[in-house]
C-alpha cells in the first residue's frame, strides 16, 4: 500500500553536495524506520543511514557519518539525506527503504522501497 519515491539525485564533482528526497504516499505512513541504501556499480546494496520515524533517531554507516545527514518531514511523508564532501565512491543508485518496527542496517528487514535515485560523483 505505501509508495515511496526518491528524488535529488544529479551529477556533481568531487567535493559538491545534494539533497536527495524520499516522500511517501499511498497510505498512513507510520514506518518503525526509514533508511537509505546505496548500489554501487557492480555491487549489491548497502546500509548508508537510517532514522527512526516517531523520535527521529539516527543511524549512520561508517561511510556516511560525519559527511551525511539524515532526517525527516512529517507532515510532507518525506525523509532527506543531505550529502557533502561527496567522493566517487558515493557514487551509485540510492534507494530508500521503509521497516515496521526495527532500525537496522539490514536489507531483509526493509518492506518497502522506492524506485532509486541515481547519484554520480566525477573527479
């Protein structure tokens, strides 16, 4: 039932920043936790950072923490990873992810995903 599309994805240089935006529609959105996950090229996806969506606890993967952030809109459904410093490895497809009632950095613990945006970083 929920729907959950991300946006804000472009090309930047090495150093540049973007914001990418996951809103959510369909059906109350009540998720326990709402991360972001990202696809590198030629490789499976992987845990960048997470929140809770009632408290707005955060989680964050090494490689994000300190450069990302991540937080949410209530009344737009919608989460936000603010990036960077970005570097060519952050390069790739970032997708969201909605969980029922945990926050981890898990993939099979995820229900819901939106369809991704893709992410270049160029030097």
């Amino acid at each position: 039932q929920v729907q959950l599309v991300e946006s804000g994805g472009g090309s930047v240089q090495v150093g540049g920043s973007l914001r990418l935006s996951c809103t959510a529609s369909g059906t109350a959105f009540t998720p326990f936790a709402v991360a972001w996950f990202l696809r590198a090229p030629g490789q499976h996806r992987e845990f960048v950072a997470a929140l809770t969506w009632s408290t707005g606890l955060t989680y964050y993967a090494d490689l994000a923490l300190g450069r990302f952030t991540v937080s949410r809109d209530i009344d737009k459904n919608t989460v936000y990873l603010q990036m960077s410093s970005l570097k060519p490895d952050d390069t790739g497809v970032y997708y969201c992810a909605a969980a029922p009632h945990t926050m981890t950095d898990s993939i099979e613990d995820y229900d819901h995903w939106g369809q991704g945006t893709q992410v270049t970083v160029s030097s």
